[in-house]
C-alpha cells in the first residue's frame, strides 16, 4: 500500500519520492501565484496583464522535456523474489 501511494509514480517518471515533491510543490506554488495574478487581473484588468499565460507557457516549457524523459526512462520495480511466501 505504501508502494502504491508514495512510490509507484515517483519510480514511473524516473524521480525520487523527494524530488517528486520538491519538483511538484514547486510548480504547484506557481500555479497558485498565476491563479491569483488571473483573479487579481479580473478585478482590475490593467495589473498582471499578462501573469497568468506567461505562468502557463512556462510552466509547460519547464514539463515537456521532463515528460518526455520520464516516457524515455520507465524505471522498472526493483526485481528481486521473497524470502517466503505465505
């Protein structure tokens, strides 16, 4: 279970659980930042004109290539056979 839920996707993109949410908080503050640059810019549409796109493309710009090698690496799961089995 703990496999499944902290692991799994980690090794399937080829990052550690650390760098995992290293990378994913990091990218998740940014969207939260050109979220509120987008609501601010609906109140008062001459600030942050062009926050929220510009956040978007980078953003996308800084994924694709990570993407990419994770579809290139795929980690296999360790191999390895029991001591026992129950």
């Amino acid at each position: 279970m703990i496999e499944r839920y902290f692991l799994d996707h980690p090794r399937a993109v080829g990052e550690t659980y650390g760098g995992h949410l290293k990378t994913a908080g990091f990218f998740g503050l940014r969207m939260v930042g050109g979220g509120i640059a987008c609501m601010i810019h609906g109140l008062l549409p001459a600030l942050f004109v062009k926050t929220g796109s510009s956040t978007v493309r980078n953003l996308y710009a800084q994924m694709q290539p990570r993407s990419e090698r994770a579809a290139m690496s795929q980690i296999p799961p360790p191999n390895f056979l029991p001591e026992y089995e129950i």
